[in-house]
C-alpha cells in the first residue's frame, strides 16, 4: 500500500508491503494534538480477516446489514503501525439526504479506532455508504451521484 498527501505544507506518506501475514514499512503522519509529523516504523503480525481502516467503509456493502446487527473487526491502522479493535453497530434507521439524493438508511456506529464515525448504509440491496461522518470533525463525506445500474 502506498499513500502520500499533504497536510497543511507537510508531506504525509504511508508505505506498507503485506506478505506472508506481516505488514511492514514506514508511516510518516501527523500526531495529536499539535499535529507535528512522526515517522513509525512499522513491522507486525496480522490477524486472519484484519481490514486495513482505509477500506472499511469500502468493504461496507459486504456486511450483512440487519436492525441491531454488531460485529468486531480486527483492523490495522497503518497509519499508526498497529492493529485495532473496531465495533461497527447499527443502531437504527433514518432518512438521509446528500446530493444523490434521499435513502432510508442504516445508522451505523464505528467504534474503536482513533475516534468514532458515523456511517449511513442504505437499507436496500446492494448496500451502499450514502454519507460518512467522523465525530468532532468538521467534515463529511456524502455519495453525490449514483451510477445507473
């Protein structure tokens, strides 16, 4: 895997190979809470089924979606090199507008990694995220197109 970005001027990297069960490499991100930038070293063992966190929304669809469904997901925030334990719970259903349109969706909590997200997962097959919102950020992620089937 390989990311590289910017926050604020700085450059951000992420570079980890995934073999054998291992992952392995280097992460260079900003550390709370003045956001400095640290590099860690990383080199670990990965549980069966562990998700990398930048694919968990991704995988969503494959969740078998159900009022009160909860599951625990070993993830591996290679940002910070280490591995994770997420809850992800729905906790109900509600109407959600975003720019693609209205949907009857899952309420769906994230628990577990570097602060909770809120997920909207549509209610009808094929699931779909509709909106993705990080607590306390000032941030949202909305689905602004559909693509016609």
């Amino acid at each position: 895997m390989s990311q590289r970005g910017q926050m604020q001027g700085r450059e951000t990297s992420i570079e980890v190979t995934v073999s054998g069960g291992r992952a392995t490499g280097k992460a260079t991100t900003p550390a709370p809470p003045a956001g400095d930038l640290t590099t860690t070293d990383i080199d670990l063992t990965l549980p069966p089924g562990a998700l990398d966190d930048n694919v968990l929304t991704a995988v969503a669809g494959a969740f078998r979606w159900a009022p009160g469904a909860t599951w625990t997901v070993p993830v591996f925030a290679s940002g910070q090199g280490e591995m994770r334990q997420v809850t992800v719970t729905v906790t109900g259903t509600e109407s959600v507008t975003v720019p693609a349109g209205t949907f009857e969706a899952y309420r769906v909590e994230l628990t577990g990694g570097s602060s909770p997200v809120t997920i909207f997962v549509t209610t009808a097959a094929p699931h779909h995220v509709v909106k993705i919102a990080p607590a306390g950020q000032p941030v949202e992620f909305v689905l602004v197109a559909r693509t016609p089937r």
